[in-house]
C-alpha cells in the first residue's frame, strides 16, 4: 500500500508529509475453515487536500496486495 500511495503521489505532483500504513489483522476458524480479518489505519498526515487524500487512499484500497487477497485464497502443497 505504501509503495503504491508513494507512486501515485509522485505522478500526481502531491507531497504528502507522511505515508504511514498500519495493518491490523485477527484470524478466526469458521465451522472448519479459518477466516482472517484486516483492518487498516492510513496517515497521510497534513497539507493535502481532500481530493489528494481520497486518491491515495483509493490508491491503497486497490493496491496489488488487496488484490491478492481480496476473495478466496487457496493454497496447494506438496512434498518434493
């Protein structure tokens, strides 16, 4: 996210005085399968102005990592 909001922010000419990303998390088992929960806190500090700060928050809610993770996430293993 932080990468993501830093690359926005350096095309769009904005100077944020602070890209700080804090991730929270709480995995939880359901009947037979776990669940994960994440909750993020964003501070982009101050001196942006509203439309800055919605665009690098959009930014980090659609960051490759959110796409990774969005939805169902199977893993498969196998010994070599």
């Amino acid at each position: 996210m932080t990468l993501t909001m830093a690359a926005v922010a350096a095309s769009k000419g904005f100077a944020p005085e602070r890209l700080d990303v804090r991730v929270e998390w709480e995995t939880r088992e359901e009947g037979r399968e776990w669940a994960t929960a994440f909750r993020t806190g964003i501070d982009l500090g101050a001196g942006l102005d509203d439309r800055a700060r919605k665009i690098l928050f959009n930014a980090a809610r659609n960051c490759e990592v959110h796409k990774l993770l969005r939805g169902r996430v199977e893993f498969t293993e196998r010994m070599v």
